[in-house]
C-alpha cells in the first residue's frame, strides 16, 4: 500500500517562535484541582502573566499561588468581584471551577469583554450552551473549551489519516473508553457541582476526539443512557461517597449526525471491564482502528491500525506513534 497517509504527517520538530514584547495578563477563577494544570503550563510561557483570581473558599487563592511562588497576584472572593475590578485589565481568564458554574463565569466575562479559557466539560444543560454561544457571538471575545489533546500528535495523525481522504466516506464511528475502576470524589460526584458524572469528566473528550478529526458535522438525533451502579454502591465506592453520588458513573449514547454517520459511544468510571472497546472510525475505503485510549490524557493505547483495500487484496497498515515530546 502506498504511504500517503505516513509521508503527509510530520511531527513539529521546531518549537514556534514567541513574542515576548508584551505579557499577556491572565485571570484564573477557581483555585482547586484543575487549576493546577492551568497554572503549570502558564508558568512554562515567557509571555503570559497572572495578575488575578478568584476562589469562594476564603484563603484557598491564597494557598494556591504561594504553592507555585507566584506573587503579586490581586485576590477577589468570587469571579463578578474580580471580572468587575480587573476586565478592562485582562487579556484572558481561565475558568476552572466546577462544572456547575461554568456557564455562569463564562457568560459573565465575555460580557466584560474578556476572552475565555474553559475547562471541560462546557456546561451542563442545553440552556447554558445556547447562553455562552450566544455570549460569545455578541462579544466577539475568543471561547476556547479545553480540550487540550486535540493538539496531541497522535490525536492529530487522526484527524489528518481523515482528511486526507484514505477512508473514504465516513459512516460508521464507535467510540468511548473508562476505567475498571476509577471513580473521583470531591465535587465530581453530586449534581449540584459537577452537574454530569463521567460523561462531562472523561468523555466528551472521547466524543471531541472523533467529532474534531471527521469535522464536528450537526447531530440529528440522539438516543442517550446513563446508570450509576457503581458510584452509589458501597462495595465499589467510599460509603460516604456512595450515599452522596447521584452522577453518572456509566453513560452510551447512539447518535445521528448530518452526512449520513453513526457515533456509537460509550464511557465509564467503573465497569467488570478493562474496556469497552477500542476506538474506530469506518469508511466507505477503509478504516482506522485506534487502540483503547485514554485521550482525557492525549493518550494513544498503542499504534493505530489502517486497513484498505489495495488491487483487490485487504490490507492492513500499522500507524506508529509519534514520539513524545
């Protein structure tokens, strides 16, 4: 078979240049757990400062940036204090609270103005989406949700294998992932802060992974379920989480999107299973088969398989990772 898609796909071997002639000034609202990440990666950039954030937790902001030896940072006790004190100062904000919240913070800084960083998932009902959409399109500020391994080598291999035409027409994707046991505690478990269990935790970014790389065509109709057999189950669970959890540990969903394509999905916290399947995304001139994933990590399960027909014969061609880093 011929290797047009391998020789089409070359990993960056030069990191991009840059402008380090003005800092951007970032907020971050929420302290907790994943604003660590943010605050990791913002410390590696040259040209990005915090200069504010907000926590509700009196002290926690506090805590938070003397762990990291960041100084100087302008502490507010909620995002409306800060965005009112800080918009017409900030170029961006990262929103890393909890799930819950995330719609109210988002809306409320594409108001001031401010362009936003929001951590997954986007929101938790239908309502809250149509209201950031509709925030972001009369701002005209950025909204980006993050979804960070859509910049994963790997993650973009898929998208380019794709594009690139190999598979032909797209009509057939079967998706998901989940952990044989892995189910968090904290605010992930209730719904009145997480909002959505495993499936706004880990996989809309199973759903973003396939729905990024065959371009995010409208969906149809959706057939959705969910079950919590695992979370509120002593044997599996702490008790005390167990009596508080009314989230999704376990969620499918058969969806129709525009183009004539099928998305069979499923993810979970926990199951008798170390998964339930591998990735695969079906063609009309082939198909690509990805090894069981964890892509809330940008993560591979292992070289991907592409197989085609080629002068009459079925072939299959493996797809190496691309090297970390």
């Amino acid at each position: 078979m011929s290797d047009t898609v391998l020789n089409q796909f070359t990993p960056p071997t030069e990191e991009e240049a840059i402008d380090t002639s003005r800092k951007l000034k970032v907020g971050i609202i929420g302290t907790g757990w994943i604003a660590e990440s943010h605050m990791e990666s913002y410390k590696q950039m040259p040209d990005v400062e915090i200069v504010a954030a907000a926590d509700l937790i009196p002290g926690k902001a506090e805590k938070f940036f003397q762990r990291y030896g960041v100084e100087g940072v302008r502490l507010y006790p909620d995002h409306k204090a800060m965005l009112d004190a800080e918009a017409a100062n900030l170029d961006a904000v990262s929103i890393c609270t909890y799930n819950a919240t995330h719609a109210e913070c988002t809306v409320y800084a594409l108001q001031k103005g401010v362009n936003v960083l929001l951590e997954k998932p986007m929101c938790v009902t239908m309502e809250e989406a149509e209201a950031i959409v509709k925030a972001e399109k009369e701002s005209g500020k950025l909204l980006s949700i993050g979804f960070q391994p859509r910049m994963d080598d790997n993650m973009k291999m898929i998208k380019k294998i794709v594009e690139s035409g190999e598979l032909g027409k797209i009509y057939y994707i079967q998706t998901g992932g989940g952990r044989r046991r892995g189910i968090p505690n904290s605010t992930f478990i209730e719904k009145k802060t997480a909002g959505i269990g495993a499936l706004g935790d880990i996989g809309c970014y199973s759903l973003d992974m396939v729905l990024n790389a065959i371009g995010y065509p409208k969906p149809l109709t959706v057939t959705g379920y969910t079950s919590s057999f695992f979370g509120t189950n002593p044997m599996y669970n702490n008790p005390a989480d167990a009596a508080r959890f009314n989230v999704d540990d376990f969620a499918a969903a058969f969806i129709r999107l525009e183009g004539d394509i099928i998305l069979d999905f499923r993810i979970a916290w926990a199951m008798h299973v170390d998964t339930p399947g591998d990735t695969i995304i079906m063609g009309t001139k082939g198909a690509l088969r990805i090894p069981s994933t964890e892509c809330w990590n940008g993560t591979v399960g292992g070289p991907m398989t592409l197989y085609r027909d080629v002068a009459g014969e079925q072939t299959q061609t493996t797809i190496p990772l691309c090297p970390e880093g």
